[in-house]
C-alpha cells in the first residue's frame, strides 16, 4: 500500500517506535467479521473457537451476502473492530437510545440485539441513498421498536430535545483506518483532511448534545487514527459541555487513548484505541461520556397520533384475526396506504424525513391488506397462523422473484415462509402455488 509520505510523517513523530510495525499493518490481510442475531427465534450457532471475547455475539469469519442466514437476518456482517462501540454503549431493555450517524446499521442492529424489541430506537442517517440501506438493515433485522429517519442533526435536535438516555455518535471522519480495508479511503486523504472532519464533527456533537437526557451518554466513535478527531474531540467535550470521560474495559490489543495527543488530561486514558499492529481488527478509537447536567427531561408537548379509518383499521383487523396470533402491534398509523406500527411516546414528526416510523406492516390495499416483507422476516412462529417449511431451493427461486409449488391440500392464504428454521418472507398459496411477494427492489440471484 503506497501511503501518502504526510501521513508516514505525521504517524512517525506520533508513535515513535511503534510507528514501522503499525504502517506494516496496514499491508495485512483484513479481519472480516459478524455478529449473530438474538432477536430471532431460532439463533444461530457457531464455532466457538471464532468467537470474539469482547462481544458477545460475535465472532471471526466470512458472510455469504447470499445466503438463507444473510438474506434472513439471521447473521450480520460487521468489521471485529466496529462492534465494540456497540458494547461499550451498554445498552438495556427500555433505554431510549439514538444512532446518529448510522448508516448501514451495523451499530442500531447491534443495540437493537440487547433492547429486545423495548424501549425505543431512533436510527438517523443524513444521506439519502444510505438510509435506504439502512432501513434494509433494520428490517431484515426483525427490530420492531425503531423509528428511521434521513435527517440533520439541526432539524433532528428541534424534535428530541433532551429526549435519549444514549447517543452514539460514529462520526463521519477521515476513514484512516479504514485503509487497507478501502483503498479509495487514501485518494481522499491529505494532510488537512482530519481537521476539516474535526469541525464537521463537533457541528455534529453540538446538536447531539441538546438531545441528551440529564445524565445520559454519548458514546462517540471514529475510524481514524487523527488525534485531531479522537483525542482532542472528546477533551474538547469534556470541556465544553462538562462530560465526564468514563473508564471503557480494555480487552487483548487494546490500548489507552493517548493524553498527550491531545492536551494532556490522564482521563483520556479512560478512552480506547484499536491499532491493527496490535488488535485483530481495523483502526477504530471509541469513547463514552456521561453528562453531569442534573436538569430534568423535556416533556414532548405534541405526541404522534394514529389516523387510521374505520375501513382501514377493519381489513388490519381480519388480517390480524386470520393470521396473527399473540401478535398486538404498539400503535397504528398510515404513511400513504403504508401501514406501521409505532411508538406514541414519540413526539409529531411533521417536519422530519420519516423512512419508516416503526415496523412496517403492511399495505392497505383496496378491500384487502398485504403483510410487509418486514413483518414476516420479525414474527415468531408462536404469532403466525400459518408457516410453510422450503427447501433452499424452493428459497432460492423465491429471492429470485419467482414462484415455487406446494401441496395442493394446503388452504389458501398467507404463510410466513421458513428456511434453514428462518423466516424469509411471506408468500401466499393458491391452489398448490406459492405466489411471490418477494420485494422486488431485493431480488437476487444465486
């Protein structure tokens, strides 16, 4: 790898002797990773010599992006080094947490695997075509407590004011380790990069800050070795907004954050860094504050509200009555004829780019209603009706968008599909056929 000669300059003068074993790293094959998912009803097992101990669901190893277990939620791809941010934030049933900048979830489904569907899960990415990603991600998850949105932190910050118990902030940065991972990462980079990222981020923080509960967290990440963007972030929140820089357990390879990259404050120590010289993972430097603000909580003037008709609510009713069982959604509301499940401690969301304001359901659709892809992929078999086993051939012509047989005997209706002991999708039988719902923006080939 041909590393830009100020970026060998400055990492030199940085890490003095250690600074030749750490460029040789970044030559090193990378360390690919994944977490398996609690939330479904049927966890995957693995090998438990490619666990990784500071994760409890996490282990070493390739994923198939085209696999029953991909496909289903089952496992997520996540680089080793990226899931310690989703343990160190410690997140609890019933926490209200926000995942700022978060994009394609690798974190929100992580604090999702320990919110156990209670509490609630803000997940917010500013670009548009990644956020769609993430939804993606949510839903193929199975999480039903999570409200996505395409937003700035500005806009975000006017609607949740001092509203989350715990924020993670995994800030857009300079992406220095993410080289050798992404050689592209180093055709951006230059000498003034992490400063110009530094200001971004602290624009970010600002508006993370008016959102944080007295007391609260925020948790606050980078994939970059920039002092200017780790170290010094955090002592500059320490100082700003009076934060108290909390101890993070250090596992095998992992380091202290380094004082004296910044200016000097020992509790900085308390922070962690993840060299690849010295970790099985990418670069990655992790931090967690804790607010000393003793106020109180804002209280939202305006709830969201369902608005759902008679009719509307009537044909949800005769599909949940037919199909469902032990299945009670929180709240209902309409986005266009998109029927969701939400959560009405929430405040009104006019004014926000909603992606999804919870579990999507459905779609109403003239004198019927059609179960959503999501809803299948997050319901367990003691809430459906009506379940059909597949072969992963069967699966693999249903991904592709087609229909698959079945017996004949079987009565007409929706089945939630299952492969592999995961549910893929629902598909409803006529006459020995499997008609094909597959979303068709998600098709593939295999």
């Amino acid at each position: 790898m041909e590393l830009p000669a100020d970026f060998k300059n400055k990492y030199q003068k940085l890490m003095g002797d250690d600074a030749d074993s750490f460029f040789k790293s970044l030559d090193q094959e990378t360390n690919p990773g994944y977490r398996v998912n609690p939330l479904k009803e049927y966890v995957v097992t693995e090998n438990g010599e490619d666990a990784i101990d500071y994760c409890q669901y996490g282990y070493y190893g390739d994923v198939n992006g085209k696999s029953v277990e991909h496909q289903s939620g089952a496992i997520y791809s996540q680089e080793p080094s990226a899931m310690y941010v989703g343990e160190v934030a410690d997140i609890t049933p019933g926490d209200y947490v926000l995942d700022l900048c978060a994009s394609p979830g690798g974190k929100t489904t992580h604090v999702a695997s320990y919110m156990q569907n209670q509490g609630l899960l803000v997940t917010n990415e500013i670009d548009y075509k990644r956020a769609k990603v993430l939804v993606e991600n949510v839903e193929r998850f199975g999480i039903r407590n999570a409200l996505i949105l395409n937003e700035n932190p500005n806009n975000l910050a006017k609607h949740f004011p001092r509203f989350f118990d715990k924020i993670l902030i995994d800030a857009p940065c300079s992406g220095e380790g993410m080289f050798r991972k992404n050689n592209d990462a180093i055709k951006y980079w230059n000498a003034e990069y992490p400063v110009e990222c530094a200001i971004r981020q602290k624009e970010i923080i600002e508006q993370a800050v008016k959102m944080l509960k007295p007391g609260g967290k925020i948790i606050y990440s980078t994939c970059t070795f920039a002092p200017e963007e780790d170290e010094q972030i955090v002592e500059w929140m320490h100082d700003e907004f009076d934060f108290t820089i909390e101890p993070i357990r250090k596992y095998e390879g992992m380091v202290d954050g380094k004082p004296d990259w910044a200016n000097g404050n020992q509790d900085l120590t308390n922070t962690v860094r993840l060299f690849p010289n010295h970790f099985k993972g990418e670069g990655h430097f992790i931090s967690k504050l804790s607010s000393n603000d003793n106020g109180s909580a804002k209280k939202i003037k305006h709830r969201l509200q369902g608005n759902l008709t008679q009719d509307d609510k009537k044909l949800w009713d005769e599909f949940k009555q037919t199909n469902l069982v032990n299945f009670a959604p929180k709240h209902l509301i309409l986005f266009g004829d998109q029927l969701y499940s939400f959560d009405n401690t929430l405040p009104d969301l006019k004014g926000l780019k909603v992606m999804r304001p919870g579990l999507h359901l459905g779609t109403i659709k003239k004198k019927r209603f059609e179960p959503s892809y999501a809803l299948a992929l997050a319901l367990h078999s003691d809430e459906v009706v009506n379940r059909l086993e597949i072969t992963e051939d069967d699966w693999k012509q249903y991904v592709h968008g087609d229909t698959i047989s079945c017996d004949q005997s079987l009565s007409k209706g929706w089945y939630q599909l299952i492969c592999k002991k995961q549910p893929v999708a629902f598909g409803k039988v006529v006459n020995g056929t499997v008609k094909n719902f597959f979303p068709k923006g998600l098709r593939f080939n295999i």
